[in-house]
C-alpha cells in the first residue's frame, strides 16, 4: 500500500501514529518530488534553448539534479540507518515492524482501537462472554481423558488470559503485566494481551522456564497477533525445543482458532499461519490442532465465550 497505518505493528500507539505519518510523507516525497524537479529539468532546458548564454539556467540544472538525488536517497538511507537497529529500540522496532515486514517488532492485538478498551488494559474487564449455547460443546469437543500426570503450562495471549479467567474467576489481575504467573490446580498460565514472538521470547518462556520440568506439558497459544511471523515461531521454537525439553517436560503448538464478524477476513491469514507452523516444527514438537476440531463462538469476533474457550482448554488437555 501507498499509505502505511502502523496501528497494527507497533506496541506504543502514540509513536504509532507518529511514524506513520513521517513515513506517508516520505512516500508523497518519493512520489512528488522526482516529478517537480523532473518538471524543473524540462523547464529549465526549454529555457537554455531559448537563452544558450544565460549562466543562471546551469545552476539551477545543478540544483535540480541534486534535489532529485535527495528526495530519492534520504528515505533509502533512513530505513537502512532504522534497519541496522534492529529491535535494539522501540522507535525501530515499530518502523521495521511493517516497512521492512521483517517480523521482528512486537504486535498490538488486532485493530486496536476498536475493541481494546476494557479488554487489554483493564484485564478485570475482560469480555467475559455470553456463555451461549453450542450443540458442539463439552465433551464432543475434546474432554477426554487427561494423559498428562504434571503440570500443564499455557503461555498465551489475550484468549489465553480469558481461558485462564473463565477457569480461576480471577478477572482483576489475568495479564501477566498486573497478577504474574498463575497457577490453578495442575494448571499454570504466562498470558498477556496484545502479544506477539517478542513477548514468548522476552516474558513469556523466561517467566515459565521454572516450570520446564519432567512430566510437564508446556503449550504455547501465540499467533493471532503477528500472523505474518510464522516463520520467526518456527525457527524460535526449533531452536529452543532441545533446550526446554532436556529435563523431561513435553513440547506443544495449538492452531490459531479462528475469528468471525468484522474479523472474518482474518481467517485466511490465519489458516496460513497454520499451515506454516504446522509443517515447519519439528517432530519433537507436539501439534495440536483446535481450528479443524472445534467449533467456535464469539463476543467480539475475536475472544471467545465461557464454552468455547473451555472446549479449547478441554481437548487441549486431552491431547497432552
């Protein structure tokens, strides 16, 4: 696209706002400017035609040339400058996040604004459903018996913060940000709304690892929040598998589930993401696929209500 909104690829909003307007400009710049001074050219050759001894119509050939090299090189060398940071600070972090596609830079859940009010920053808020009826929940969906012995560890985003809330009742510190790790029963969560890769490699596996221990199942529940970074959570995890696993803990991937409503057209995204996980873990890596084996219900096209987000927690359990 011409006009880049960073919204959906920078953490900080406001900063957000900030850089996409500095980079829309510097698109009318890269569009606008090779043309004025194009026209200048011209002009001035007509002019030296007409006036071959008028030495002015030399100069100003000059600094319309130079002008041209400007205004194409300057946005050239801000990205490569902005690209040799990397995610070192959070104004590259969010520039890169989309400009470069690089996959790096942290996400806001999707669309924020829309509905991230009362759902990522008050997590005692949370959309807590509707609890509408489905044909295909409880034990049709997954209840089966649980293989697991230990503790199985979520670490997940905001539907995982809700799984943990429908579960405990603890909707006034479910973001990791606000109540830390939680534990219930033989359960334990590491979720944060608004999550992406950076929060699983910075927060979410660092707060967990303690728990990376013989006869555990460690679940991961990442992905609708940066779905272009399917490759960066597979080599993240590849890498890092033999690692967790080498004191007798079980390793596992779920599906990104799918949306509905105004984010319906998520879902082909989504089923992307998938595809790309699924076939690039290794086989040391449990996959377990909720999106082709449940059916789903949401509050906002995007959270879950109470039975679907325990169908989820059910045949997840089941499968480890």
């Amino acid at each position: 696209m011409l006009f880049l909104d960073l919204t959906t690829s920078c953490k900080n909003v406001a900063l957000s706002g900030i850089l996409s307007v500095v980079k829309n400009m510097l698109s009318l710049i890269q569009i606008i400017g090779p043309i004025l001074a194009i026209l200048s050219l011209i002009y001035t050759f007509v002019m030296i035609v007409r006036n071959p001894d008028e030495k002015k119509y030399v100069k100003r050939i000059k600094n319309s040339l130079l002008a041209l090299a400007i205004v194409f090189f300057i946005p050239m060398v801000i990205n490569v400058l902005v690209g040799i940071l990397g995610d070192s600070t959070e104004f590259s972090s969010c520039w890169n996040g989309t400009y470069n596609n690089s996959g790096n830079a942290e996400y806001m859940e999707i669309e924020p604004g829309r509905n991230r009010s009362n759902i990522y920053y008050t997590p005692n808020n949370f959309e807590r459903g509707t609890a509408k009826a489905s044909s295909d929940s409880g034990d049709s969906q997954g209840n089966g018996n649980v293989k697991s012995t230990g503790k199985t560890v979520f670490i997940g985003d905001s539907r995982t913060v809700q799984m943990y809330a429908y579960k405990s009742g603890n909707w006034t510190s479910a973001n990791f940000s606000q109540g830390g790790v939680h534990e219930v029963e033989n359960d334990v969560y590491v979720a944060e709304g608004s999550m992406g890769l950076n929060w699983l490699k910075s927060t979410g596996i660092p707060n967990a690892k303690s728990y990376f221990t013989s006869g555990n199942a460690i679940v991961i529940l990442m992905g609708v929040n940066d779905l272009s970074n399917s490759n960066n959570y597979v080599s993240y995890i590849n890498d890092n598998a033999g690692e967790w696993k080498k004191n007798g803990c079980s390793l596992y991937f779920v599906s990104v589930n799918p949306c509905d409503g105004s984010y319906s057209n998520l879902n082909s995204s989504i089923a992307s993401f998938n595809t790309t996980v699924k076939r690039g873990l290794n086989s040391t890596v449990g996959w377990i696929d909720t999106n082709s084996n449940l059916s789903f219900n949401t509050t906002d096209g995007l959270h879950y209500d109470s039975n679907t987000s325990n169908s989820i927690y059910n045949y997840i359990k089941g499968k480890v």
